[in-house]
C-alpha cells in the first residue's frame, strides 16, 4: 500500500460545481497535512494546510479524519483558473514529506 | 521578494558526465530538499537538509550527491549521470523549528533533465 494515495482522475466538472477530493494516508503517526497546488510540470505551491479542527479558505475547505486516516479538500463554485493537478502531502513529525501522486482537476466552460 | 532558484532550468547531457544543479533560497530556511517527478510516480524526495552540514537520504539517493555548506544554497550533484536520472527536479525550502510541526514548503521552479 502506498503511504499516501489519491485518486488521479481526472475530475472534469462544469464552472460553478462543487467538487471533493480524497487523500488517504497509512503512517497513524503523521501530524503535519497539505494541500498543494501545480499547474502542468510548474512548481507546487502550497494551496492550504490542513489542520486538525478543519479549515476553510475562501471557496476551499479543508478536512482532517484522523479516525480513518484521510483528508478531504473541497472545492465550491469551482472556476476554470482551478484546473490544475492537487497534490496531498503529508509529514510523520520527521524531516520528510510525502507527496501523492496528485489529483487532476478539470473544470470546463 | 522570497524566492527558490534553480539552475540550470533545462539541461540535456550524456550519460557519465558528471553535472550539478543548483539551488538557493533567500528565505534564511533551515530545511531544504530535493525532489524527482515522474509520470504517474509523484513527487519522490532523494535527498534533504535540516540545516548547514547535516543531510540524509530521502527515498531515491541512488546516483545522487548533495552537500549543505551554507544555509542558502543546497546544490545537488549527478556524478554519472544516467538515462534512468532523466526527470523533473525540484528544490525545495522551509522553516524548521526543530519540533514535530513541519511547515509549507517553498519550491523552486523546476530542472528538466534529459540525459541521454
């Protein structure tokens, strides 16, 4: 099993919809979580931290379910500038982190 | 303005020609590392950096070198290169406070190489 899965996609989803991503986890021990964003093969950029009592940012919210080890980004109202590969990123409380493989997002006019 | 930088941005080179891509961040971050991205296998972390003279090896170091001499530069090193090297190689940056808690990473904007 990988340490951090998603699903790869793509989500294609019209302007204005609301779409849900998953990202599941296997070490029980990790603390740190997030969300980064990358446009095709730029650099990720972080889109949110994820944190533990949830967090909302604008038209995107973040979740955390420890019980069963994954995270969740929600994304309302979505617009065509958020077409972009979502990657989960998640720390165990050491110096490394580990990246899904990322999810792609197309929204279409 | 906060910054990651990479050089080169591209570079096609031979097998067995050593060869180094750069890295410096102006952020004063104690923690730097380095990741490869391939199709369909993600971001994969080969080598990082908690701080001046203190590296380990992330999952993929086969092949690679890296050295942290000072704090804003953490250059990786290719000394034969190969053609299973050929990939997308991203630096990246952030504030370490020692702890458990880990912090955004800033990322460079990204090496293609090719190596033939």
């Amino acid at each position: 099993r990988k340490e951090v899965e998603q699903d790869p996609g793509p989500f294609n989803v019209p302007e204005g919809a609301t779409v849900a991503f998953n990202c599941t986890y296997s070490n029980s021990a990790s603390q740190s979580f997030f969300w980064y964003r990358q446009d095709c093969r730029k650099e990720p950029k972080l889109l949110m931290s994820v944190y533990s009592s949830g967090n909302e940012d604008g038209r995107f919210t973040a979740q955390l379910n420890r019980a069963s080890q994954y995270i969740s980004l929600l994304i309302r109202d979505s617009k065509l500038s958020d077409s972009a590969t979502y990657l989960c990123v998640v720390n165990a409380g050491t110096y490394k982190y580990i990246f899904g493989t990322g999810t792609r997002l197309k929204v279409l006019a | 303005e906060a910054q990651v930088t990479q050089n080169p941005r591209y570079l096609i080179t031979v097998t067995g020609k050593k060869l180094t891509v750069t890295c410096s961040q102006n952020m004063n971050h104690e923690y730097m590392s380095w990741y490869r991205q391939d199709p369909g296998l993600g971001l994969r972390q080969i080598y990082y950096s908690m701080n001046v003279e203190v590296t380990d090896k992330g999952d993929v170091p086969e092949g690679y070198k890296v050295s942290r001499k000072e704090k804003r530069n953490f250059p990786l090193i290719l000394e034969s290169p190969s053609p299973n090297q050929t990939s997308l190689y991203f630096c990246a940056s952030s504030f370490w406070g020692g702890g458990t808690e880990s912090y955004e990473q800033y990322f460079g904007p990204g090496t293609r190489l090719t190596v033939t």
